[in-house]
C-alpha cells in the first residue's frame, strides 16, 4: 500500500438547471506542487528567522502610505533589542526617543537621506535603554523604488553590538 500524503483543492458549485433539477459542477486539482512549494517556503522563512536570532539581528522597514508618510514597522527582535513592546511597533517617535542625545539628528538625518536619495543607510548609533544602560547599533538599509522609479520604501536590519563596543573597550 502506498501511503504517499497527497494534496488536492475540490471547488463545487451547485448549479439550477430548471425549477426542479439541481446539477452540482465542480474540479479536482492535484496541488502538491504547490504544498511542497509552499512548505519550502515556510522552511526557508523560519531558518532566516533562526539565522536571525542566532545573529542578534532585528529587522525594521518603512514605506511610503497612500498620503505620502513613512509608515514603519519592525520584528520583535527589534523590539527585544530596543526594550520595546510589541504595542510600539511602528512607533518610530517611541524608538527615536531611546537614541542618544548626541547621535539623535544624525541618525534621522541619514534616514531621510536616503528615503530621499536611494542612497544605502548605513549608520552607527547609540541607544539609551529604559534601565540607563547605553547600548551601541550599527543600523543598515537599502531603498526600495515603485514601477514609477519613486523612492517608496526602506529596508533594513538593526545590530546590537555592544558586545563589540566592550571588547574594544577592554583592549584599550
């Protein structure tokens, strides 16, 4: 007996063929080229996922709305990283609140120059944690652009290396 697991998608409608007879028309589709699409997929998903945890390694993204704004968002590593809840995803007035004093407008500035430009983000900050703490980032992002050649979005990831910062610290 062969006990291959296999996939189908049934699609029926019923159907008035008069005022008394019913005639049900339907298909039946093998789909498991699209499961094992699908699965490998979700596998490679959840392995970047993993990568990313092991890495210490959030991920943020910004796009343009409908009324020309910056809508943002991040994953919840990026919140861990942050000390945010995942309520203040997309806050990115909550977010810009924890840089430094000192590294504040620059790390804005360089934002908006490259929503404005296409220019790759690349920038070193600080954060100042809700305990005092000071942590140290390194932030990355590309610019995406629509059909039309608009600047419309910006992807990135955030990198806590603080770790690093200490150890150059401690061979000094």
């Amino acid at each position: 007996i062969n006990e291959e697991v296999r996939w189908y998608e049934i699609k029926a409608d019923m159907l008035a063929e008069n005022e008394h007879q019913l005639c049900t028309k339907g298909s039946f589709t093998d789909c498991i080229q699209n499961k094992v699409i699908l699965t490998a997929l979700n596998e490679a998903i959840e392995g970047k996922k993993i990568a990313r945890k092991a890495g210490g390694i959030g991920t943020w993204h910004a796009e343009l709305d409908q009324n020309n704004q910056w809508s943002w968002s991040w994953d919840a590593l990026a919140c861990e990283m942050f000390g945010l809840s995942l309520n203040d995803v997309g806050n990115v007035e909550k977010w810009a609140s924890m840089l430094h004093p000192d590294d504040k407008e620059m790390v804005m500035q360089a934002i908006e120059h490259s929503q404005q430009t296409g220019q790759p983000f690349s920038q070193g900050y600080r954060a100042i944690m809700s305990n005092g703490e000071t942590r140290y980032f390194l932030g990355q992002g590309q610019v995406g652009q629509n059909i039309q050649g608009q600047n419309c979005r910006l992807d990135g990831i955030c990198i806590d290396r603080s770790a690093i910062h200490q150890a150059q610290m401690d061979l000094k």
